[in-house]
C-alpha cells in the first residue's frame, strides 16, 4: 500500500536550509497541506517561508524557533504545528550538524536531537494527531551511519546511533501499538553547506590528511535528488527499514544481517 502524501502536515527539523528545505519543497510538490520548519535561524527561516510561499501559496509554511538539543523548545515545534494546521503525520529528523572540532555539540544535535524527536513523534504526538491509518517517522541518517570515515569518526558515531535508532524504534510491536511508521535514509555526500564547511571541521592533522587522501571518492549529487527519493522511501519503504541515497541514483535497502549468530564462525585464527 502506498502511503499519500497529500492533505499531510510535515515537521522538519532543520528545514530551513539545504536538504530540509528541499523535502519541505518536495512535499509541498506532492500536496501536503503544510509544513513546519523547525530550525535555529531565524534569517533562514524567514526566507525559507518567502520561498515556499512563492512557489506554492499562503498558509503552506510556517517557521519555528528550535534547538533540537532542548527537549521544551523541541516539543514547542510539535505545539505549533497543531496550533496552525490542527494535525501532524510526518515527522523528518533531520538536523544535524558534521563537525568534529566540537563533538560534544555534534552528539548532543545529530543523537540527542533524533531522541527527543522519537519520544516526541512517536510516543505522543503523532498517534494523536495523524489523519488516516498511519504517520511516518524519517530519521536522517548518512552514508557515515553504515561505514567508517576516518576523517569524521565522531559524526560516523552520530550517525551509526540514528541508525541504530531506526532499526530498534521500527520493530513490529511499536507499529501495532502506535501505527507510526519509522523508516531512515543515508544519503552519500551532498552538495549542502554541510560538506562545502568539511574542511576543517575535525580532529587536524592525520584526520585532515585523511580527508585529503580520499576526497576525489566520494559520489555526490544534489539536494533536491535526495528530496525526491525520500518521498519514495515515505510513500513505498515498510517500517524498520533503511535506505541509501547516493551519487543520484535510486535508493536502495540498506539490509543488516539477520542476526549476529550467522557470523559465529568468523573468529580469531
């Protein structure tokens, strides 16, 4: 069964900027009835909105204040979004930020952030106020979340933990319960700002040269490539499940073994 996106009502942290914006536009292009964009900037925020309301009218979009890291101003956004559209069906965890050099803010957004969306979205909000059958939970993880990158070996961590996230909030028994669907994304890199800051945002020295070294392998593809396959993922992917977006082809599922006793043979020699 495919799920439509039509008449929906979206929350998308850090939707004011880079691939946020884009799944926010591209909802939008699949009729959703609005989206609330849940970011730090005001500046882009504010922009964000004039460019939505450009393209696809009035009362489309509305920006609030957040720092996905404060649970109260995160569960403000949920508040908001029922205040203006009187329901919420997707939720897009999506903040996040790639920079090792301050680790400590970089966990607390790309894994805290993701916490507080779940406790939120799932074991409240979206139960409550989705319009037909079900709503849907999208964690944004990375390529990072699936492989090691030596460069940025704190935000592979983050992005291993949304991941991980996703696999252990998409078993069967939640969906019963809550009839929220949770499915992830990894996207490969992404022409964003995200990447065109990378240099210098870890450790330095051999972390640096690491990067260097390996740059020119890394696929990349655009924005709103991403937009579109997350809407597929939405629309077709079953709870639980995973999938990689990468050098602007089609998502694939990303598909863990089905339990670590098939490798009980790999030991030591």
């Amino acid at each position: 069964m495919v799920y439509d996106i039509k008449n929906k009502v979206a929350l998308i942290t850090g939707g004011a900027s880079g691939i946020g914006l884009e799944y926010a536009k591209e909802l939008l292009r699949n009729e959703a009835k609005g989206v609330v964009l849940a970011d730090l900037s005001k500046e882009f925020g504010s922009k964000a909105v004039q460019e939505i309301e450009q393209e696809f009218g009035p009362n489309k979009a509305i920006f609030v204040q957040t720092d996905v890291t404060d649970y109260n101003q995160f569960e403000n956004a949920f508040k908001k979004a029922i205040e203006k559209y009187k329901n919420l069906d997707i939720l897009f965890n999506n903040a996040g930020i790639l920079n090792d050099a301050i680790w400590q803010k970089e966990i607390a957004v790309n894994v805290n952030g993701v916490v507080h969306g779940m406790l939120l979205g799932m074991d409240n909000y979206l139960p409550k106020y989705k319009q037909g059958d079900e709503a849907v939970i999208m964690n944004i993880s990375s390529t990072a979340g699936i492989q090691g990158y030596g460069h940025v070996p704190v935000y592979c961590a983050t992005k291993h933990a949304v991941h991980g996230m996703t696999c252990s909030w998409g078993v069967p028994e939640f969906y019963e319960e809550t009839k929220v669907r949770v499915v992830g994304i990894h996207p490969g890199v992404t022409h964003t700002p995200l990447i065109f800051n990378m240099v210098g945002s870890n450790f330095g020295g051999k972390y640096e040269a690491h990067l260097q070294n390996h740059m020119a392998e890394f696929l990349t593809q655009e924005p709103n490539h991403v937009a579109k396959e997350a809407m597929e993922v939405i629309k077709k992917a079953p709870h639980g499940t995973s999938w990689v977006v990468e050098g602007g082809q089609p998502a694939y599922q990303f598909i863990m073994p089905d339990h670590r006793t098939t490798m009980r043979n790999n030991t030591l020699p």
